[in-house]
C-alpha cells in the first residue's frame, strides 16, 4: 500500500521478502547533518540557495543513513515527479555525450530521473515527443535539439507546454539558455594567430546557415579588421564538422590560395583532418602552417601534434542548464535567463612556431 503522507513521519513498507523496514526520515537526516528539517527538504528537492558545504552535508548524511525518498508519494503531495526530459537531435556524439552526462550528473545528485528522448531532425517527431515527455508528468525540459530549435512551432509547444531549458537558442526566445558566445571562440581563436605573426589566416566554418556558425565567423572577422587585415573570400572553405570535410576543404584552400600560414577550423574534427591534408602536401605543423580548433575533444591533446583549441565545456553546460531548470521549478515567474559557461584558448604545440620560425611564447 502506498503511503501520501508527509516525507517527515516513518512510515514501514514491505519488504519482496516479507519483513518489514523501516524507512529512514528527513528529521533523521536533518538530525544526522546538523541542520533543520526545512533546508534538508528543501536541499533534497533541488529548491533552495544552501551553501555548499551545508549541501554535502546534507548529502553525506542522506548517504551514511542510507535515506530513500518515497517519490511516489511525494510525487502525489506535491504534484512533482521529480524527472526532467531531455531531447536532442542534430548533434555529434562529442558534443551529445558530455552533454547529456552532465546534465544526468547533476539531476541525479539533485534526486532527479532524466527521461532522455532522441529526435531524429523530424519535426512531427519532435512534436510527438514533446507531448509523450508532458504525459510521462516530467517537471520541465531541457531541449538541446539544434536541428529543430529554429522551427517555430517547436519553439511555441516548449514555451505553452513546460518549463523549459534549451541549449542553443530557440525560435522566438522566451526560454532560459545555456549557450555559447560564437563570435568570442573566432574572435580568441584568430587574435592567438595573429599575435604570433601570421597574416594569411585561412577558416574552415562547418555549415553557412546557422546562427552559432557565422558567429564564429563573425569573431574570426572582427580579429582580422583589428589587426588591419581584410577577409579574403579564398581563405574561406567548409568542412561540413567531420574530419573528411576538414580534409577536402585543406587541400581546396591550398589548390586556390597559396601562402597560407595558418588555419582556423571551427571544431577540431575538420582541424584534424586539415591536418592530415597539409602532411600529405609536405607541409609542416606548425613550422609552415599553424593550426587552431574549436571545443577541445578528447582526441585533441593526443593528434601529432597535439591541437591548440578553443575548449568548450559541453559537460558543464549539460550541469548548468539543470540548474537553471530546477531554479525555475522553484521560482515558476523567474524571468528566463542566458548563461555563457567560461570558453578559454587551450595552446598546445599546433601553433607552437611563428612564420619567422621565432617559437611561440608560452
């Protein structure tokens, strides 16, 4: 039988074997952690500012007892599930991956389920998905479908239907964000190039239509005009994110723009593969060309030679926008908010000379 009383009594259930055990309590862990009831409930249901220590306090004491909360009956008095759904479609496993264990991470530590639902870039798809997370009760979303997030009807089912979190920005805005700053990668990116000497700087961009890409471009720009460089439209190829396009777009810009003496590739897919492409035409990297890449993948550190790139935390963000998720669970009037997690240039030996031969400072 299930119980829908207040998380504060004991209550005893059966056990599959017969016995009966008796639950341990929140006034138990409250008493355990040295804390009132009321922040150890609040803390256990993602509510609340404690500090941080006083929170894994909390959560020390949870594990010590070996406290498990009654989600059913908890769900029942507060109308809460305690799950969140998470869709994505349209992205790479790099990016997906780290994405999704963040988000998984924090929602655990935070007593929350995630229901994770994959799009295939179908937007009726998508819509069923929508409603099939809304009559599973999950409490709010977290949509990282870059594919779809430009739709308008996806974008206006997310704001009628949920409390939601979108990674990348969605059509008509209007929803708490975990983004990215575009033009600051290009702009950190090609200022690292030009501060070592180099004037033929050459991009590889992934796509031409999306929003996040001509940001990119966008920065590489701006750090070219500030050095008082123009763009020139030959030093500009795509390499469609894969290390193959990365690949064919080294050797186009080689075939049509000679002395180049640096390339920024906008992930290091495509920069890895440039890579390869300039070892086959016998150049040196980076004694003849310098190489930059974008969101500092595991593999990153480990190419020959190892790539200097722009790091994106997809794990953090993951994380971040569980927060700010439960945050407005808690607060349903917040206003929506954007949050940038921290980008920084990671220099590794893909840029280590200068066209001068001169070695780069560390």
């Amino acid at each position: 039988m299930l119980c829908a009383g207040g998380e504060g009594n004991n209550v005893s259930e059966r056990s599959p074997d017969g016995d009966t055990a008796s639950h341990v309590s929140l006034r138990d862990v409250a008493e355990h952690a040295g804390v009132s009831f009321q922040t150890v409930s609040k803390v256990l249901q993602g509510a609340g500012r404690a500090a941080p220590a006083t929170r894994q306090r909390i959560f020390d004491a949870a594990a010590e007892l070996g406290y498990r909360p009654n989600t059913l009956a908890r769900g029942l008095a507060t109308r809460r599930t305690r799950t969140i759904g998470f869709i994505a479609s349209g992205l790479a496993s790099f990016v997906l991956d780290p994405l999704m264990r963040g988000a998984e991470r924090e929602a655990r530590a935070q007593g929350y389920f995630t229901i994770i639902a994959l799009a295939e870039g179908d937007e009726e798809q998508a819509e069923r998905l929508i409603h099939e997370l809304i009559e599973r009760r999950v409490d709010g979303i977290i949509s990282a479908a870059l594919t779809l997030q430009q739709n308008r009807r996806y974008g206006e089912l997310l704001r009628r239907l949920a409390p939601t979190v979108c990674i990348f920005p969605v059509h008509g805005g209007g929803l708490s964000l975990v983004g990215e700053d575009p033009p600051l990668i290009g702009l950190l990116a090609t200022q690292h190039l030009v501060t070592l000497g180099h004037r033929r700087i050459a991009t590889i961009v992934g796509v031409v239509d999306r929003p996040g890409v001509s940001g990119r471009f966008r920065g590489y720009q701006q750090a070219l005009e500030e050095a008082g460089l123009a763009v020139d439209p030959e030093l500009v190829d795509v390499g469609h994110w894969t290390p193959e396009g990365g690949y064919d777009a080294m050797h186009r810009l080689l075939d049509h723009a000679p002395g180049i003496t640096a390339i920024f590739a906008h992930n290091d897919h495509m920069a890895i593969g440039a890579i390869r492409a300039l070892h086959e035409r016998g150049l040196r990297v980076p004694d003849d060309v310098a190489v930059v890449g974008c969101d500092d993948i595991d593999l990153a550190r480990y190419v020959v030679p190892s790539l200097t790139t722009v790091r994106i935390s997809f794990e953090r963000s993951g994380e971040t926008a569980v927060r700010l998720l439960l945050d407005r669970l808690g607060e349903p009037h917040r206003e929506p908010e954007r949050v940038i997690p921290p980008i920084e240039l990671v220099v590794r030996a893909s840029c280590g000379h200068s066209p001068n031969g001169q070695t780069q400072p560390q």
